[in-house]
C-alpha cells in the first residue's frame, strides 16, 4: 500500500445509531455534577442535542458524538477547564456493565485490563481503550476514531481519569502512574490533573495513556472468580451481525496505527477475514479499506493539529505514515490546504470532510 495512494477527497457518512453508541455508565452521575458547579444540566443536555433524561439510565446507550458535545458545553458553561477529569472520577468499575464484571473476576490485574481492551467496544463505538505492554513500562490508553467529535481534549481527560479510578480500584489506592500522556495542549493551572494523577501530565502528547510499572499487571485481583467470569464471557462473546462492519474497521484501522504499521491485510486479520473478503464486503456498503483508512488518519490529524504544539513530523508518525511529505500531500487532498494552515485555524477554508 502506498502511503500517497491517489483517492478522492473524503466525504462525510452517517454514523450508523446501532454502531456510534455510548453507554451511559458513570456519565449518569453528570447532571449532578453540572448541578453542583452552577449550571442547569437540563439546559445543557438539551444544548448537546439530548434529552433531558438521556442519561438517567446507566444502562442507556446515547451517541457518542453527544458526549463529546456535553463535556465540551460542561467545560464551557460551568467554567472549569478539568470538567472532564472531574467526569470521569464519577465513573467506578460497575459503571463499566458487563466490562466491568470481566474485569473483576478476572486472576489478575493484567488480565482485567485485557478484558478491558478487548471487550470496551460494548460501552463505547466511536472511542476505544487499548493495552501495551512492553518490559519497561506499560501504557493504558484511550483513542478515538469517531469522525468529526467535538471536545477531544474533555474526552480524553475523562477516559484518563476513568482509567485511573479503575486502575485504583484494582490494585488499591497506592496505585500512581510514573507518566500521563494527554493529547491536548497544557492548561494554565495543571493543579486539578495533579491531584488526579499524583502526576503533572505530559501534554501535548500523541496518544492518550496512563503509563504505569509492569509489576501492577500481575497484581491479584481481590474479586477473582474464574466460573463467573467463563459465564459472563458466554454472555458478551456472541457473534457480532456485519451491519457495523465499518466502524469495525476504523476501530482495527486506529488501535494498528498505534503500532505504527496498518495495511488492508493486517485489518482483514484483526477482524478474521480474508482481505478480499474484507474489500467485498467493504464494496457492499459503498466504501473501500483506503478511504476508511483516510477517514481514520484525518481524524486523528484534525484532533493532534487543532488540539496540540506536536511537529508534523511526530504527527505524520501517530498516522502510520513514513515520513512528513505523503503525510502533507494526503491531507492536502483530503481538505485542500496544508496541516500548517490548519493548524493556524484557516477555518474559512476547511471543507468538510469529517
């Protein structure tokens, strides 16, 4: 595959309502927390296209696009730049359903987090938690491939301090992180993040992760119980229809770029297909791997561009590119201007092409 591979400019597709869900969870605590800051959470809801009751029920599934819109108008309307980290500290792991229940029936720490990567797809289409793992440090992250949502930075503060209330709820409230990488620019009191973390984040960053020592993954876990975890996994392991095929696919497409290397066969591979099987089934529904595959990338360009100081040359690595010039002559195709001019906010002249 070549990285400059001539395509069309990008266009817009209708998230599917089935696929870009969101489920409630800890989020139902909100509109109390929007209430306790000074602001009407029903004004608010109402503002970010929700219902006044959208998120009562925890169990309830919302577009995810909608709680970047809320976190956004929370920051906004409240006047508290870490609205998404005070978010995501109401979240615990029953918040998480099924997910949660995995994870605290799994024999260790390791594990649960795991299960977290591998199954978080059921509480969240639009954003995804992945796991790596390396000898010197290990890295908890969040990444969102939902084209188009607005309030990245809140929505990654949220997913981060999620992490860390899980992260704690595992291993004990001595758990800290040796690093915290948010991909979004440093705020002037980094006070309310340090408290969080026990950590000043590093930001600017290119990914979103708590990084933390390798010794917590194999940490027991105080609620392990194997039978119960082999009867939720029966519950949630069911075979997925092929009418979300595409978002799917932008998932595989975000979690191999952060390796560094994403091709049609190794996306075909993640979802146990073959890869002309995977190109068919793509046909069908009107698109190809290559524009899923620059949906993905100009995502993840728009939310490094708009929300950090990176240089083009880590951002063009964050895509999986191999170097800065395909980078620039690809997203000058898809918005017909240069990352520098978009990154300076020549708004006027973006064209649509989430």
């Amino acid at each position: 595959m070549r990285d400059d591979a001539q395509h069309a400019p990008l266009r817009a597709i209708p998230p599917d309502d089935e696929s870009w869900q969101q489920r409630v969870g800890g989020f139902a605590r909100l509109p109390e927390l929007v209430r306790g800051l000074g602001a009407d959470p029903g004004a608010l809801l109402e503002a970010a296209g929700l219902a006044h009751d959208a998120l009562d029920d925890a169990d309830r599934a919302v577009p995810y696009a909608s709680i970047g819109r809320v976190l956004a108008l929370g920051a906004e309307r409240t006047g508290c730049a870490h609205f998404g980290v005070l978010a995501g500290r109401l979240w615990r792991l029953e918040d998480l359903g099924a997910v949660g229940e995995t994870m605290l029936r799994s024999p260790t720490v390791g594990d649960a987090l795991r299960m977290l990567a591998a199954h978080q797809h059921l509480n969240s289409g639009g954003g995804l938690a992945f796991l790596l793992e390396r000898a010197s440090a290990v890295d908890l992250g969040y990444a969102i491939y939902h084209p188009g949502v607005v309030g990245t930075a809140q929505l990654f503060d949220s997913a981060l301090a999620v992490g860390m209330q899980v992260l704690r709820e595992l291993c004990g409230p001595a758990f800290a992180p040796v690093d915290v990488l948010l991909p979004h620019a440093k705020p002037p009191d980094v006070a309310p993040w340090r408290a969080l973390f026990r950590v000043v984040p590093h930001f600017d960053a290119e990914i979103g992760a708590l990084r933390f020592a390798p010794f917590w993954l194999a940490r027991p876990v105080a609620g392990a119980d194997p039978r119960r975890l082999q009867a939720v996994l029966r519950g949630i392991d069911r075979p997925r229809g092929e009418g979300d095929l595409v978002p799917r696919v932008m998932r595989s497409i975000r979690l191999l770029m952060l390796s560094g290397h994403v091709s049609g066969e190794d996306t075909a591979t993640m979802l146990s297909m073959h890869r002309r099987t995977l190109n068919r089934r793509l046909k069908a529904r009107g698109t190809t791997f290559q524009a899923e595959l620059d949906r993905v990338r100009f995502e993840v360009a728009r939310q490094l561009l708009e929300g950090t100081r990176l240089p083009l040359d880590d951002v063009a690595a964050s895509l999986a590119y191999a170097s800065v010039s395909p980078f620039m002559r690809s997203f000058r195709r898809w918005t017909g201007t240069t990352p520098g001019h978009w990154r300076r906010g020549g708004a006027s002249e973006r064209r649509d092409a989430a």
